[in-house]
C-alpha cells in the first residue's frame, strides 16, 4: 500500500470527511483538511490528536481560497497526491420556492466548489505520472429527490465534471473517480433531512439499515490506492443496494 502521501480532503471537520481524515492518517499520509469552521477544525485536530494532520479552514466556492489551501498543502511535499472532495450543502426547498440565489449557493458549493479545487490541485500532480481525485457525489442522481433539485443537479454536474477530467488527464496518472453515496446518517443530515426521507431511504435497500460515513471510507479510500490504478471516471454507488446500474 502506498504511503507517505500528501492527501487535501474538503468538507473535513465532520461526517465523512472525519471518517475519511481517520483512514489516510492510519495509513501514514500526511493530512491537510479544511472545512469553513476554525471551531469545527480545532475540535477535529484536538481529537485524532496526529502529528500527520493539519488543518486550514476555507471557503471552496471562492477561487483565491482554493489556490491559498492547495499551496498550504503542498509546502512540505511540494505536492498533493490525492484530492477527496467531501464539502457540500443539501438543503430541502420546494423547486418553486428556490431564489436565483439559493440554486447559485447550492451550485456553488456542491459544483463550482469542487471544480475550483480540482483546478487549484490539479498542476500539483501533473508531470508526476501519478495522482487521485475522489470527488463525493449522490445516488439521488438516478432517481431525483423532491425538494432538492439544486442539489442533485450539482451532483450529476459533478459526474460529468468527473468523466471529463478523467479524459483530460489521464495521459498525466491521473485518476478522477465519484463516490455516489445514499443518504447517508451524519449530523448535518439528521438535521437537514426530514425523518420520512431517512426512513424510505432504509425500506428500498437490500441492506435494511442506515447508512453511516463508515461504509464509504473503503470505496474512497480504494479509490485513492495503487489497487485502483486503472479506474477512472467512473462512479461506485454505495447505498447499500437501492440503485443497480
């Protein structure tokens, strides 16, 4: 197994960032996450407690941010070798009750955001003939969600993004895969999503039971690994068996 890496994880104080922090740091990687909350960061580095973490917040929907945090990443190595863009927001709002403000936000941070750090990370890796990035979608591409169609939206956006930067980079090593998640129980979800949504969403799996962060941490981590060097652009659902594609 590869270690020593240099490895930028997005949306990391909490859920399956967290999860995901935990697993590249047992490995031996070197760890830099960023999230929008300094608190949420601090309590994070507090607890793993890794002389191999660091951690930076910021805001990925702003360009200059992304370019600062890639930098900030790259000062020891001099690199990133794997990118893991977990950072989003899914809100529930009914379609006709969105502003032309809520879908850009929504845009922005599930979409743009992680395009801005695949930009940002991107010339970190090439000319190495070697590099990763996992980018965390959503299985409710294939079904749709109601209330949610910004957020799906971004997500079957970050599918494509996904598919043609693997195109454009895999002459370079360069792997770009989606991890598709169902919903998926951590603490932002319990909040934002109705009961009803997270119950249904146990009823149609073969697996009947939630989700939890922990049952993505495998794929994604695979994803990042020399055993998956000839996968890319491709996405792995991991909803415990509702969509079979």
């Amino acid at each position: 197994m590869k270690t020593g890496r240099t490895v930028l994880i997005t949306g990391a104080a909490g859920g399956m960032g967290a999860e995901f922090v935990r697993r590249f740091l047992d490995n031996g990687d070197a760890v830099v996450a960023t999230d929008t909350s300094d608190e949420a960061l601090g309590a994070l580095s507090s607890k793993l407690a890794s002389r191999l973490l660091r951690v930076q917040s910021a805001d990925i929907t702003d360009e200059s941010a992304t370019t600062a945090l890639t930098a900030f990443a790259a000062e020891q190595s001099g690199r990133v070798d794997v990118l893991v863009n977990v950072a989003g927001f899914f809100p529930v709002q009914p379609f006709i009750e969105m502003t032309a403000a809520d879908w850009r936000k929504i845009i922005d941070i599930n979409l743009t955001g992680t395009a801005l750090m695949c930009k940002a990370v991107l010339p970190t890796m090439i000319g190495r003939g070697w590099g990763r990035i996992v980018n965390i979608g959503s299985a409710s591409i294939y079904s749709g969600v109601k209330g949610q169609a910004h957020y799906v939206a971004a997500k079957a956006g970050t599918i494509g993004l996904s598919r043609s930067l693997a195109r454009e980079f895999g002459s370079e090593g360069i792997t770009v895969n989606v991890v598709a998640p169902g919903v998926t129980i951590t603490p932002s979800a319990k909040k934002a999503l109705p009961q009803e949504i997270q119950d249904a969403a146990i009823k149609v799996r073969c697996l009947n039971r939630e989700e939890h962060a922990e049952d993505l941490v495998g794929t994604v981590f695979f994803l990042a690994s020399p055993d998956a060097d000839f996968i890319t652009g491709q996405t792995i659902i991991v909803d415990g068996g509702n969509e079979m594609l």
